[in-house]
C-alpha cells in the first residue's frame, strides 16, 4: 500500500519523442510509476503507450498544458526548435515553473537558444543527452549528461534515474551537448579503428573471436571492441550479430559528428580524426547504410578494399 500510495502521489510527466530511444525511455517512467502523458510526430508510436495506460496528445502543446516536467527526445536540432516553439510548439501552452528537460542530442547553441526562450516563458529547460544507445536505454542504465541551473538538478535527476544509472552534472545550459559531442566523436574515432583492426587480423588470418579477445585483454581495448564489437558472430545480443539493425544509426552518428565539426570551428579546434570520421559516416550515409547501425562501418570497410 506505500508503493500504491507513493504512485498516486506522482505527478504526470510529459514526453515527446517516442523513437529508437525515447520509446524504452518513456516506459521506464511509466515502470517506476508516473503517468505519462506521451506525443510523438508519428501516432502509431503512440499507440503502445495508449495500451500501457498513457495518455496520447495531438501536439507538444497540449503536453504542456497537461504537465509541468516535460522530457524531448528528438532526432536532431530543427526537430527541437520546432517541438519548443513551433506553431503548436511547447512554449505555446507551457506553465510557469515548468521544468523542461531535452535529452536529445542538438548543438549547443540551440540548447542556449531554446533555454532562453524557456526563460522567458518562467520556465526552466535544461540539456540533458544521453549515451548508452537502445540496449541502455531498455534496461534503464542510460548516462545523462545536464546542463542547466544547479537549484534545478535535484528536481531533473529524480526523473533521469529511472532512465540511467549515472545523472552527471556538467554545468550551465549546453554543457550536457558539448559533453556528449566529445564523447561521441571519439566512439565513432574508437569504432573505426576497432573496425579495422579486426579486419587487418582476419585478412592475416586470425579467427575474429580470437583477436577480438586479445584485444580486450591489451591496451587496444575499448567499448568499441569489447562491448559493441563490429564484426558478426564475435559477440551475441549487439547489431553486428543482427545485420546492423537497431541500435545507433549511421545517420545519427554522421549528424553527431557535424556537430562536433561545427563546435570544433567555432572554437577554432583541430580534430583531424574528427574530420575523417565524419566523411567516413557521410559516405556511409551516401552508400545505403544510412538505417543501418553506425558499427556497420567494419562491412563497410569491407566492400571498400574490394573496389
């Protein structure tokens, strides 16, 4: 009867996006008990939600009107601009003292812009990206990365632990995007080199499974080799045992990867690996494995070396 009445108490939450990555999200919320009052551009990703008790809207708007903590999950900067302050965007109906969380990942100026906005409206927006990918995202272990005004952490991290097990705080808005930003360039760096290491070892004649565990066993290890390995049947349960499907696509880390290009310009920058990786993802993107996962880089390679 605590746990029912400590679910009761709960108040709704708000959640746009309901993709790859929002959709495991948005059920962790409803597991740990609050009402979600969900949206998504698509109805039919909505429509599981109905089934769990959710309630569906038919805008950011009306979530807003609905719920004063409201969690983004959204593929890409316009995307973002567009669920905030679009025609029926949330800031058409958000409430004062609203907290805004947008755990999508955008560039860091448009965090700024959009917390401006927010600001204006009496509200509150923090950026909150994640890492992890889909597999994370399902079991509730994702890494948020915040940005955003340190009074409101508290208030963003009791939402943010049902969906990950570390909330880290960054500093002010758009420091959870740079933060993610740097993370990603070096996993695309780190997953194209595991890509072709274990290609160079298969083409010598080592057996994948094999090398993939010296690998981890030596100073070449990383998440690329040992958690996500990129060759099929090295490891169970990751895209590259599934033809690349699911997970984080191609297209995704070629959009993450311009980010990181745009930041390093501002900045003024040097991130030669950067660069590279980031037309390796774009051609990629422009050779058919734009929906694959972006581990599929070591079959790309592959058919490379064959032209």
């Amino acid at each position: 009867s605590v746990c029912s009445r400590a679910m009761a108490s709960k108040t709704p939450v708000g959640f746009i996006g309901l993709g790859n990555m929002g959709n495991p999200m948005a059920k962790n919320l409803v597991k740990h008990g609050y009402p979600v009052i969900a949206y998504d551009v698509f109805p039919e990703a909505c429509k599981e939600f109905q089934d769990l008790g959710a309630q569906v809207t038919d805008s950011p708007a009306d979530v807003a009107e609905k719920a004063d903590r409201i969690i983004t999950m959204l593929p890409s900067s316009p995307n973002a601009i567009e669920v905030y302050t679009g025609a029926n965007g949330i800031l058409k109906k958000v409430k004062k003292g609203s907290l805004l969380i947008d755990s999508s990942t955008i560039d860091p100026a448009v965090s700024k812009e959009l917390a401006k906005a927010v600001e204006k409206m009496g509200a509150v927006f923090m950026d909150a990206p994640v890492s992890g990918g889909v597999g994370a995202a399902r079991a509730g272990n994702l890494t948020f990365m915040v940005g955003g005004v340190e009074q409101e952490f508290n208030a963003a991290k009791e939402l943010l632990t049902c969906m990950g097990s570390n909330v880290v705080y960054c500093g002010e808005v758009g420091t959870g995007q740079a933060a993610k930003i740097c993370n990603n360039m070096l996993l695309a760096i780190s997953m194209i080199g595991t890509a072709e290491a274990m290609n160079l070892g298969i083409r010598l004649g080592l057996d994948p499974k094999l090398l993939a565990k010296i690998l981890n066993m030596s100073s070449g290890r990383c998440w690329s080799s040992d958690t996500y390995n990129p060759v099929p049947g090295v490891m169970e349960g990751v895209p590259s045992a599934n033809n690349y499907q699911g997970g984080f696509g191609t297209t995704l880390m070629a959009k993450d990867l311009g980010l990181a290009q745009i930041s390093a310009t501002n900045t003024k920058t040097p991130v030669p690996l950067g660069s590279q990786a980031h037309q390796i993802y774009r051609m990629m993107c422009a050779k058919g494995y734009a929906l694959k996962d972006f581990s599929a880089v070591f079959q790309f390679l592959r058919e490379e070396e064959t032209l």
